[in-house]
C-alpha cells in the first residue's frame, strides 16, 4: 500500500469511529491505528482536534476501545521476545500506540464532564486478557507467535493494575529498552536494563546511541508528558491540592533502581547538551535538532516530577516525592560541578548567540526559564549544592545571570512570571550567610556583561552591583512588579547584616529607596505600603547594627539625610496631605515637571497614578525629596545602570499565558467559583510542601495597589508610625550629626566625614539577632509556580511542533490563558509566513506569596494566576 493510499485509510478509518455503530473489540479495524500512519504528523495531521471531539461526544465507547486496543497492543509489544522485530514485532506498531494516546489524551481531559468517567476508566481495578487471551487475540490477527503455546487451564481474563498504570509502566520499562532505545543485549539478559542513558551523575561511562533510539525516547517522553498534563485543564487553585494521578504515580515510585535511573538519564541528558558544539551557520533555520527537542522533553518531565507536590492525604503522612527526594541527597563535588556547569552553559547560551559575526545564524535555546527554575529546585531541596555554590563562588554566576533574565526582561509583559522567579532564585540564595558575606568580593569583569546589565564607571562589590540591580528593578519596571517589591526588599534584608564595604552610588541608592517610600504619596496610596518602608528600615538597621566600621558611606548618607528620618518620626495625615498638594502645586507652575532639586529623574515617572509605585511616586521637596538634605546634585557623581537593551531573539521564550485576578476571596480558595470549590477533595488538610530540606521561615505578602478606595486616616497612621524601626538610625543621628555637620560636600570634606565615621564608636546601639526573610510555599504559589512551568511546556511544544501539530494545541486549557496575536512579517528567518504569537503575563499578582517574616503583620495579597479559558487555539513564535 503507498503512503497516500495508506493515509487515505487511516483517515476513512477514523471517520467510522464517530459513527453510531459500536465497533467490536477484536474487529480487525483497529489495527490500522498501529499500521497505518507513517509518522507522527500523519497521527496528528489526519486525527484531527474535531474528529477526536466527535468520537468522545458521540460514541465514547468507541474512544474506550481505541484506548485499549492501542494499550493492549502496546502493552503486548513491550512482552514479545522478539520486540522490536520488522516482522513479528514491529517498532513501528509501538510507536504508532504511543502517537495515538498523545493526540487523544488531551482531549478527554478537557471535557469536564467526562472528569468521573476518566477516573474510573483510567484509574479504577480492572480484569484484562491473560497471557492465553492475548495470544487467543493474536491468533484472529494472524500474529501469534508460535513459539508461545498457552497453557489450556489458563483464564482468558485476570485482574490488572489500573489502565494508567499499566500505560506509565509500559512507557518507563520502554525508555530503557534492547534495541529500541538502548543498544542491543545478548538474548540471555533482561531486555529492559535501567542504564543511564549519558555519563555524568551516577554514571561515568556513556553508553552507545543512536538517532533512532533518541527519537523513540522523544516519542516516549512525550506521552509521558502527556499523561501529566491533566495539570494544564485544573485551575491554579485547586491543583497544588488535588493533584494529578498520573505525577503522584510516578514520584512515588517505590523501586529506587528506576528512580535513579530515569532521574539521571533525564538530568544527564539535559546537561550534557551542549548547544555550542560546531554546526552549519543558519541550520535551525532549515533543519529540526532531535537532540534539542530530546533534551527539551528531559528537561520538562523532570521539573514536572521533581517540584511535584504530593497531595496530602485525610490522614497520615503522604508518601515521599522520590524523584525530589534523591536529587536532594546528592552529594559528591563532581556530581555540583556537572550540575553548575550544564546549567551555566544553557543560562550563557542567549548571551553567546548575539555575539556571532552572523546574526541569528546560532539559534538560542528557549529553555532558559526551565533551566532557571531546575537551579531553584536544586538549591531548595539540596544544603550541599547550596553550600557548594556559596564555597566555590559559583553563585556569583548565577547571580549575575539571572539579574540578566530579570532585568533584561523585566518590561516585557509576557515575561513577567520569569522575572518574578529569578526574584525569588535570588531570595532563596541570599538567605544563606555565607552567601551574604561572599557577595563583598570584588566583581571584576562586569564591563564584559550585556548592556542591559552592565553598570556605567562601575568599581565594586558583588554586594555593590546586587544592590544596584535591585534599585534597577525597583524603579524602572514601571509598576509590573509591584507584588514583589517584599521579596526584593528581602534579599537586601538578607544580605544587609553581611555587608562590608558598600559604595557611595550603591548606599545613596537605597536612601533614595527610602525617600520614594517615606514619602505621603508612597504610603497614602494603600493601607499596606508602610510595611515596605518597614522592610527598608529594618535593612538599613541591620548594617547599622552588625557592619558598622564597614560601612562608612551608607551611615554618612544617612547623617546627610537625617531631615527625612526625623520628619518621618513627627509625621501626621495632615502634613502628608500638605505635601501631596504642595508637589502638584509645583507640578502645576512647572509645566508638570518638579523643580530640579525637588526629585531625581532616574526615580520619578512623569505621571502620577492613583496607586503609585516606585517608578511613579511624586517625590517631595525637603524632608522627602530624593538627594542629600544639603546637596540635590550628589547624586550625579554616582555611575548609574546603563539603558536596557532589546532583549536577543530566543533568549527567553514568551510565556504565552495570561491570568485573571480576583482578590475577592482570601487564602487558597481566592479565585475559586463554588462549583470549583465543591471538587476540592473532602478532608484536605492545609498544604505543605513535600521533600524539601529546605528551611523556610514564614512570611507574607503586602498587598500593594489594591485599596482603590482606601482613605488615610489618623488612626491608620496611628496603627503602624510608632511601630517603624527608627530608633537605630535616629540614635546614630543624635551621636553622628554633630561630630560633621560642619563639613561641606567637597571631595576632601567627605573624606574627613569617612574618617570621623571610622574613628566613632556607638555606644548606644544594641545588634539586634539577625533574621532571614525565606520564601515560603503556599497553595496559591505552588499553583502559580505550576503555572509557569506548564506555560514553559506549551509554549515549547508549539515552538517543537513548528505550530502544525502541538499536542495540546486547540484545547481548552484551564490552567493559564492562551490568547491569540496578530500574525507576524514574513522574514528572512521565516520564508513560508510568520507564525501567530501568544502572549501575557503568567501572572498579574502572585498572592499569599508568604514573603515577609512570621511575626510581621499579615497582609492578604494578590490573586495568583490560573484563569479559566476556553480559547481553543493559539500559536506561539519564538520571541
């Protein structure tokens, strides 16, 4: 039969499923779904979105047959001892199995209505054909192995593992596979041997491969994907919860030979990829790279597994996540320094892949956000990479890689569930201490880094050039980030008892942090910006307190702005609102610009909204304008980050999803409909989550720009004034001001203030114990963060499919939104047509993002992401 007489049939076949009739189980018919396609695009060309509709809708249990006869097939396949043979056991026949369940999974997932039917079918105790049934069966189809003789007192039926299992089963005994995805075994051993497909953790000697076994994984990772992404037709809210069945199977794997080895194979996998290796300028352009969609797969299903949070149970311990478990439990030196090094090259590859002589002739990888986020689960579950990285300054990279992706993408609005991870990346690291005290090496070299990062004149530390980034992000992000202004405050906090040596632009920044916050525009715009000012305080407290003698520029810019902190102690409702009329008064008789030393440019946005953020607060003359109180042009002086640059084609794929916000019900249910409510899992207790060695100290999120109607009040004031942190810093005044309030602001008169801040000794000043401000797992985050890495998979799928045949294209996704674009200019790098482009944010407002400590106020925040959706299309281009 020819290929197009073959399609054909294929497709007259699937036609007939619809139809009313019922057709048998041991009709031959369903052969053809495993002889006839040629390829996956004649699985995903010809099995289109509304034929499999059509069949689940119109005759389902026609769909159920479909299902078990490709399982069965598959599933006897997998036994034959000649598999994978041309003639008695073709490769062909298990691949086609396994093309079919990708393309129809998705689509019984949709359906809601199908939800108890699903469970049942998939997940509940079943009888399937004994061996002497299947050879029974194989005998109508003339495929029988006459080798094999059943015995006649054998049953034709017995009972069976759930159908699910059996499938996920079937697949991970296929990865490690003779002949099929591992080179060929004498007949006498075990056709399935758990080697480690790539040398690296675990395994030093690689093993031999070729393009045919790495297509058979990819085919096989696939599905296994596939079975997990029941997660994309949940909601955010409930499935951190609930969970998927299919992931809880496979993380709690009780056989710690095949957790070993699908975790190393997969990690092994993704980090010996090396996208550096020598090819032909402009190939991508022309040809697919297997190997990266191989790794591309690795990569996913091992984030898919290893942030899996286990669902709770009514009662007991849940069972431990193993895959999560034993990355935790590594431990060899040689085993971090293949983990960082893999990581490292991928993070550095959109870097490299603008620098080339040929423009856009290397393709960028797309997987940077998974990569960065595989770097956050390894220090969270791992204190011995963690040290590893703090002991070998290995975090210095990361550091400065991932203020890359954030500050590089941080305007970007589909990219803003990245840059609100590399936040907490950053976050998790600066809890260490000895990661704080690392920072005050001196960063050399940073005139080499991108323009987007690179820091005019700068001469300093790393803990210089993080405190500047984070000044970056917090005025120039234009309000996108607002809901985690706490968690970058919070990595200042962390680091602030460990910082010696902090540079004059670096130390005048954070005062001017202090003024934007401090000031009546800032803190009249919600009832919870105070607690932000707080967090400042207390972090200009801490260096204060423990780094003292080291710290001779940060205490003589907080001397020469000692009118800002002693009008925030006498502060009222109505010298703010004074203020507030004072500087549009200003605004008013200027043309709508301040006077020059009333603000700095770098910190205020020419226009002011009604919830002002750092970027856009109206800055105030005297006690709250931005400068030093007795000279407004210092600042000048001070190298300033230089202008963001476009960011480099591929470097960071679009998010492609977008999220509603609903900030009307609190905690874990916010965002939920009753209906949704009423399927969460009777008995739930409250989350936590699993496996992680980490420990995290609570905090909690401010809600930031969300009181539309909130009024000031003077009890409000009241409320939170006497509790500022101010005692520290006005102490330090009191005993500093006088010794050089005589000095000037010439060069030699601030070297004589240096010298004097040097030589004093604070008597009166009290450390107070340090305090870590950790980033804490709640359900709405867990399902955010779920989230974003399942809008990674989607969007990485559409870029591997070329758009054509994505496996969850034209389905209604629930976990995040797919939104359609306008259609791109056809390119040189696209001849036949640009592709459609998706894209929003992951998320609008992270809430319950516990980012502040446990016995600060409890603020409610934000909504997370995960509206519901019903759009069933949309494409994704590479941007």
């Amino acid at each position: 039969m020819g290929a197009s007489d073959s399609k054909l049939s294929f497709k007259q076949g699937i036609f007939r499923l619809a139809e009313p009739q019922q057709i048998p189980a041991d009709d031959r018919y369903w052969t053809g779904f495993w002889e006839l396609p040629e390829s996956t695009e004649d699985v995903f060309s010809l099995f289109s979105p509304a034929d499999i509709r059509r069949t689940r809708d119109n005759n389902l249990a026609n769909l159920e047959t479909l299902v078990l006869a490709v399982t069965s097939r598959l599933c006897v396949l997998r036994n034959h001892p000649s598999f994978p043979d041309p003639e008695l056991a073709p490769e062909r026949d298990a691949l086609n199995c396994i093309r079919v369940l990708t393309r129809i999974l998705p689509f019984i997932y949709e359906a809601d209505h199908l939800e108890a039917w699903e469970d049942k079918f998939f997940w509940g105790a079943r009888r399937k054909r004994s061996r002497r049934g299947q050879l029974r069966t194989e005998v109508l189809f003339d495929e029988a192995d006459p080798e094999q003789t059943p015995t006649q007192n054998e049953p034709e039926f017995e009972q069976a593992k759930p159908l699910a299992e059996e499938i996920i089963d079937t697949l991970i005994d296929l990865l490690f596979f003779s002949d099929f995805t591992l080179p060929k075994v004498p007949a006498s051993k075990n056709r399935v041997t758990y080697a480690i497909w790539q040398s690296g953790v675990g395994c030093n000697t690689p093993i031999a491969s070729t393009k045919e076994f790495e297509n058979n994984r990819t085919e096989i990772l696939r599905l296994l994907l596939t079975l997990a992404s029941k997660s994309m037709y949940m909601s955010a809210n409930i499935l951190p919860v609930k969970g998927v069945k299919a992931i809880t199977y496979m993380a709690t794997c009780p056989d710690k030979q095949v957790v070993l080895s699908v975790l190393c194979s997969l990690l092994n996998t993704t980090l010996k990829y090396n996208p550096a290796s020598w090819r032909v300028p402009y190939d991508h352009v022309v040809f697919k790279d297997q190997k990266q969609i191989l790794v591309t797969y690795c990569l996913q299903l091992l984030l898919v597994l290893i942030l899996y949070p286990i669902p709770e149970p009514g009662t007991g311990t849940p069972p431990r996540n193993s895959f999560r478990y034993f990355l935790g439990r590594l431990h060899r030196p040689q085993d971090f320094q293949f983990l960082v090094d893999g990581m490292t090259r991928i993070l550095n590859q959109p870097l490299q892949a603008t620098t080339t002589y040929l423009p856009g002739s290397h393709k960028s990888l797309t997987w940077a956000p998974e990569m960065i986020m595989l770097f956050w689960e390894t220090l969270q579950c791992n204190k011995r990479f963690r040290s590893f990285i703090i002991d070998t300054d290995r975090a210095h990279d990361f550091v400065v890689l991932v203020l890359y992706y954030a500050i590089d993408q941080r305007n970007d609005p589909t990219k803003q569930g990245l840059v609100r991870m590399c936040i907490f990346v950053l976050q998790t690291l600066s809890v260490e201490s000895h990661f704080g005290k690392s920072l005050n090496k001196t960063f050399e070299g940073q005139e080499s880094l991108p323009a987007s990062i690179r820091i005019t004149n700068f001469h300093g530390t790393y803990a210089d050039y993080l405190v500047t980034s984070i000044y970056t992000l917090l005025t120039t992000s234009k309000g996108k980030l607002d809901a985690i202004y706490p968690a970058l405050l919070a990595v200042i906090q962390n680091i602030a008892p460990h910082v010696q040596n902090l540079g004059r632009a670096p130390s005048s920044k954070l005062l001017q942090l202090f003024a934007s916050m401090s000031s009546p525009s800032f803190l009249f715009a919600n009832e919870t910006n105070h607690t932000l000012l707080q967090s400042l305080l207390d972090a200009l407290n801490a260096i204060v307190e423990h780094q003292y003698q080291h710290n001779p520029n940060l205490i003589y810019a907080i001397v020469r702005s000692r009118k800002r902190f002693q009008a925030l102690r006498n502060f009222t409702l109505e010298s703010g609102q004074e203020e507030i009329e004072r500087q549009k008064q200003l605004r008013k008789d200027n043309g709508g610009e301040l006077p020059r030393g009333d603000s700095i440019d770098s910190v205020r946005s020419p226009t002011l909204s009604r919830t002002p953020t750092l970027s856009n607060v109206p800055e105030e003359n005297s006690a709250f304008a931005i400068g030093d109180d007795e000279d407004s042009d210092a600042e000048e002086h001070h190298p300033t980050p230089a202008p963001g640059s476009p960011s480099p084609s591929g470097a960071s794929r679009s998010a492609s999803v977008a999220s509603s916000t609903d900030d009307s019900v609190p905690m874990q249910l916010r965002g939920m409909s009753e209906k949704a409510r009423g399927k969460m899992p009777v008995g739930k207790p409250a989350f936590s989550r699993q496996n992680s060695t980490t420990s995290l100290s609570s905090m909690a999120t401010p809600t930031l720009g969300s009181a539309e109607f909130f009024t000031p009040s003077t009890a409000w004031i009241e409320s939170w004034l006497p509790e500022l942190p101010l005692h520290t810093i006005l102490t330090l005044i009191s005993e500093l001001a006088p010794k050089i309030s005589n000095t000037g602001s010439s060069s030699s008169d601030t070297a004589a203030a240096l010298k004097i801040i040097r030589e004093s000794t604070i008597h009166s000043i009290e450390p107070s114990p340090i305090k870590n401000y950790s980033f804490e797992w709640s359900p709405l985050s867990m399902g955010w963060y779920e989230s974003l890495l399942w809008s990674f998979i989607f969007a990485g799928e559409m870029l591997v499919s070329k758009g054509t045949a994505g496996v969850w294209n034209n389905t209604s996704i629930r976990l995040f939104k797919v939104q359609e674009a306008a259609a791109q200019t056809p390119s040189l790098l696209a001849p036949r047509g640009a592709v459609d482009a998706v894209g929003s944010t992951i998320v609008q407002r992270i809430g319950s993002l516990n980012l502040r400590d446990r016995a600060s106020q409890m603020a409610q925040g934000g909504a997370t992401s995960g509206g519901n959706s019903g759009d069933r299309s949309g494409t994704v281009r590479d941007v």
